[in-house]
C-alpha cells in the first residue's frame, strides 16, 4: 500500500486537435500501470536478494558459531580467580600474547571484576567471555588474542590515568568494547570481501566487517 510514482498528462497544443481523446488516456493509464508493476516488481526482488543474503550470512555463523555450553562455564567457575596484580596487567608492557587461551579468559574475567566489582555473577561474566571468545575465528590477526589485547591496554589506560575522568559506563562501554570490537573478523579486508562478491558486501555496502561487528 502507497505511491509507488505518479505520471503526469500535459494537454496538448492549442491547434494541434481536440486535446486527449479516450483512446489517449486509456494507453497512458495502462503504461502507467505497467510501469507501476515494473517498480513494485523491482523493489519486491531487491527485498528478496537482500533476505536470501540475510539467510546466507546467519547460516554461515550458525554453523561456525555456539554458545558457550554449561560444562564449559563450569569448568572455569571451578578454577580461582586468578590476581590481577601478580600479573601486573595494567603494565603496557604485559605481553597478554605469551598467555595461553585458557589464561587470557580467566584474566579477563579478573580485569572486569577489578574494575567493576559486583556487577554481574561470576557465572554470567564466564559464559560471556566464553562466547564472545568462540565467536573470534581462528585468524592469523583479529582474533581471540587480538581482542583479549586490546581489553588489557584498555585497562592499562584507564587504571594509570586515573585523573581521566571516564564515567562508571564509559569505562564498562570501552572494555566490553575493545574485547568485542572485532568479531567474527574473516581475516580479510574489506576490498577483498567486496571483490569476491561475499555476502557481507552486499548487505552493507560500506565498511562491511566495521558494520558486521557491529551486527
């Protein structure tokens, strides 16, 4: 329902007959119609190309990505919390990449409950960091270890300059951020995505994977 365009008859020259004759506007209302049908027609199979890659990219991270599951959460609860000091994390020199997998989930877990302690459960906090964890693939640069990374020099900034005055959420905003702010990364840029023709490309345009993150 609503106007899909409007066509706009113009009478003729003075002189040149009687003006429009039926036949005139039955012709004009019927290419009118036709060209009203060759629009709706165009947008309908846009909306279905852009359904069909809705489809393709959500089957494409259903099959790679799950849920971090109970016995995975229970296993890290059933571990201590690991000291944040001991590993001196807020130094800019901590090399976060010499840690294991494993590790960096448990101190990220610590980072997040120095800095806002009492804020969620220990076991929402692990099943969070888990599954933003499994959603990072196994890429040669933005992966679980590029994401962890950033976290920490996020918390290394916030932590030795106190006087920067970051309110309660900002500082919640930019951790959850930094650790989250590239997943599901390809391991491509996005000249690249938009090359091979991938369904990313062609949802959003521009800036795709800045825009699938995002998603």
């Amino acid at each position: 329902n609503g106007v899909i365009g409007v066509a706009e008859m113009i009478n003729k020259i003075k002189g040149a007959g009687e003006g429009f004759t039926t036949s005139d506007e039955k012709i004009v209302t019927m290419l009118s119609v036709f060209c009203g049908l060759v629009l709706y027609t165009s947008k309908l199979d846009s909306k279905i190309k852009k359904l069909e890659i809705d489809r393709d990219i959500d089957k494409g991270m259903l099959n790679y990505h799950r849920v971090a599951k109970n016995e995975q959460v229970k296993h890290f609860i059933k571990m201590p919390l690991l000291e944040v000091a001991s590993f001196q994390l807020s130094r800019f020199d901590f090399d976060s990449w010499s840690c294991s997998g494993e590790t960096q989930i448990r101190l990220f877990i610590g980072m997040f409950e120095d800095m806002f302690p009492g804020l969620t459960d220990r076991k929402s906090l692990t099943r969070f960091t888990l599954t933003v964890k499994k959603n990072y693939r196994n890429v040669a640069y933005h992966s679980w270890e590029h994401a962890f990374s950033v976290a920490n020099c996020m918390y290394s900034i916030i932590k030795n300059n106190q006087s920067i005055s970051f309110s309660y959420n900002e500082r919640l905003a930019l951790i959850v951020a930094c650790l989250c702010h590239d997943l599901d990364h390809r391991g491509f840029t996005n000249n690249f995505m938009k090359l091979s023709n991938d369904p990313l490309s062609v949802a959003y345009g521009s800036s795709i994977l800045e825009n699938h993150h995002l998603a």
